[in-house]
C-alpha cells in the first residue's frame, strides 16, 4: 500500500485484502469491508468501536469538531493553556452538477487534480451501505448528540 504524505510516497504493509495500489475506487473499498469481518479490516478503516470495546466514554468528538473537543478535555482537566487550534479541514473541489464520483479510482481523481467532497463521493446507496457497516460508530456519535 502506498501512502502519500508531505508530498512523498511510501510503502507500508498492508494488512487487508484490498489491493490499494490497483487504483480502487471508494465504492469497491465500500464492498471489501462490507465482505470483511472487523478483525480482518486494516486498522485505518476498521470500526472504532472495536478498539473501545468495554469502556466508557465522557466525552465523544469527531475531526469536524476536534478544536471544540480538545477545548472542553482541556476546561474538564484544568488544564490552563489553551489547546492548539485544529487547522479547518480542506473540503475540496465539489463535483459538477452532483456528479458522484464513487466508482472512479482514487489515482484517477488525485491526476485531473479533483478533491471531491464527501457529497461528491456518496450517492444515497453507498451512503447507506456505509452507515449499516458502521452502525455501531454512528450509533455511538448519535447518543453523544451529534
């Protein structure tokens, strides 16, 4: 598997049945995990879930929310420097006209210089398809509010 970092590639082992390197798109990445148990599922990609199995949590945040999250550990701990600020999140180039670009290889997209948006890569299947395969997280970020 390859990946890209700072500009650069780099090869690290991959430890799931995907073959990364073939130019895969995010619909069959979607499928493989689909057909994939959890503890098989490279660890990038597999559930959170599974790595909190048995605790408890007092706090749940996500990447769009992390500078809001590190703020409230940080009042909760008494921790009196502010925590870094998260740099935003880039949301990329939207597709045109809704175009939904989930059956294209990731290297295709990375080469016509596109960044879709999360809404450019999910059409109301896929989005579905997801959101069973990672019920548990998204149930879990629902009982935290979000």
């Amino acid at each position: 598997m390859t990946f890209w970092t700072g500009g650069r590639a780099r090869e690290v082992p991959a430890s799931s049945r995907i073959d990364y390197g073939a130019g895969v798109s995010l619909r069959r990445v979607v499928a493989m995990l689909e057909a994939t148990p959890d503890r098989e599922i490279d660890p990038h990609f597999r559930p959170q879930r599974w790595f909190t199995k048995g605790f408890g949590f007092d706090i749940v945040g996500t990447l769009e929310t992390l500078g809001e999250t590190l703020a409230e550990v940080a009042r909760r701990s008494g921790i009196r420097t502010p925590p870094p600020k998260a740099r935003p999140a880039r949301s990329g180039q939207a597709g045109e006209g809704g175009v939904c670009y989930a059956d294209e290889p990731s290297g295709s997209l990375r080469e016509r210089g596109v960044r879709p948006t999360v809404a450019n890569m999910l059409d109301d299947e896929l989005r579905e398809r997801v959101r069973r395969r990672f019920e548990k997280d998204f149930r879990l970020l629902e009982g935290a509010g979000f």
